[in-house]
C-alpha cells in the first residue's frame, strides 16, 4: 500500500509530459493560442509533481528520472517547436539555429541539476534558469504577441529571447527555487505563492499576468547576480 504514494507524483509527470505532447500536436496543426496555454499547465503539473513528492515523502530515482524526461519534451521541444513554426523558421537559417541551441541548453540544464548528489542539492535555488521558466517565458510571449498584434513580430526580437533563455539555463545564475521546501525568505515565499496563482487567474483574466511574471521572475535572477557580484567584489 506505501508504494502506492508514488503513483501520485509520476500521474502529475505524466500530466505535464501528456500536456507537452498535445500542445506538439496543436501547434503542428497550427493552432497556437491554445498550444502556449498547454505548455502553462505542464507548468503546473510539473509543480504539483514535485509538490506532491515531498508531501508524501515519495522521491524516487525513477521518478527523478521520468520528471527529467517529461520536462525535457514539455519545456524543451515543445516550446522549441512553438517557436520555431510561429516565427523563427522566417529566419533563414540563425532561426533553425537557435532553436536547436534553446533544446540543447535545456538538455544541459537538466543533466547537470541530475548530476549534482543530493547532500550537495541546494534547496534554496536553482543553478541556471529553471527549464519550466523557459518554457513559460516562450509561452507568455507568444500569447500577448497573438493577442496584442495577432500575429509574432519582430522575430529577430525573439530570436533574441530564445538566445536569452538559451545562455540563461546553460550559466551559474541561481533562481530561487519556487517550489522546493527550505528556510526561504518570508518574500521568496509570498513571490512563488502570488507567481503561481496568477498562472491560474491568467486563464480568466489577463493574457499579460503571465508575461509580467515570468518576465520578472527571470530579470530578478539576472539582477541578484548582478547584485551579489557586487557585494562579494567590495569585500
């Protein structure tokens, strides 16, 4: 009956895998309001995996694993793809280019969180850009561009964006991390609430809500490196 507890994290993962692959499908048949929208609840599967284990104390390899791979498809391909056929693929080649750097980047992201042994797991931060981040960072921009403009502009613009999101997972910035258990600030603890919260009410009420967050969740990575950085060289 114990091992039953593990069955609800890995039904979440296959949540966000499954969400993943459909958006895949929206998107190759080129319906792409409602693929982003897919992709945001991965995101919230994929939180409620890891939210889960840890409630019921049901962490296992496999399940790192299969959390690895869901989110490899659901955060990596998927949005790649997304992002590919609504604006990149105009870019001759550096848009292909891209692209593919986006999923390797991705790929490196996860592999190497994989690698690190849990005693030496931080449990107040991610190293680099958390892929679900990414992922939602696409996502978000693709809604308010179909919403605002109907359409992608600027593809060098988010060629751009891609390339950020790229270099973001593959570097030594660390994000705090939004669903881990741990002795967070009081503030850390208030942002992640209010951040997930509003990917629920983005649904019903604001394509931007979305964009605003995961716009400031990746800018306030960026700014408290930049801030430590400064610290630790006056020292």
């Amino acid at each position: 009956m114990s091992n039953l507890k593990y069955l609800v994290p890995n039904f979440f993962t296959g949540c966000s895998l499954l969400m993943g692959l459909i958006a895949m499908n929206y998107i190759a048949m080129g319906e792409y309001i409602l693929a982003p929208w897919l992709i945001a609840l991965s995101m919230l599967f994929d939180f409620m995996d890891g939210r889960s284990a840890r409630m019921l104390n049901a962490t296992s390899a496999f399940g790192a694993q299969f959390d690895s791979m869901a989110d490899f498809i659901a955060f990596g391909i998927s949005p790649a793809f997304l992002a590919y056929r609504i604006s990149l693929r105009y870019i001759p080649y550096w848009g292909a280019i891209v692209a593919v750097a986006y999923v390797f980047a991705g790929c490196y992201r996860l592999v190497r969180f994989n690698l690190i042994p849990k005693d030496e797991e931080n449990h107040h931060s991610f190293t680099g850009l958390p892929i679900p981040a990414a992922a939602g960072m696409i996502a978000s921009y693709v809604l308010v561009s179909l919403k605002t403009w109907n359409e992608v502009l600027h593809h060098y613009t988010f060629m751009f964006v891609l390339l950020l999101l790229a270099l973001l997972m593959a570097s030594k910035i660390e994000y705090f991390a939004v669903d881990k258990e741990g002795k967070h600030l009081t503030l850390y603890k208030i942002i992640g609430t209010i951040f997930f919260l509003s990917i629920v009410l983005t649904f019903r009420y604001s394509y931007y809500t979305f964009l605003a967050w995961m716009s400031l969740y990746l800018v306030f990575g960026i700014f408290r490196y930049i801030v430590n950085g400064i610290i630790n060289y006056k020292k």
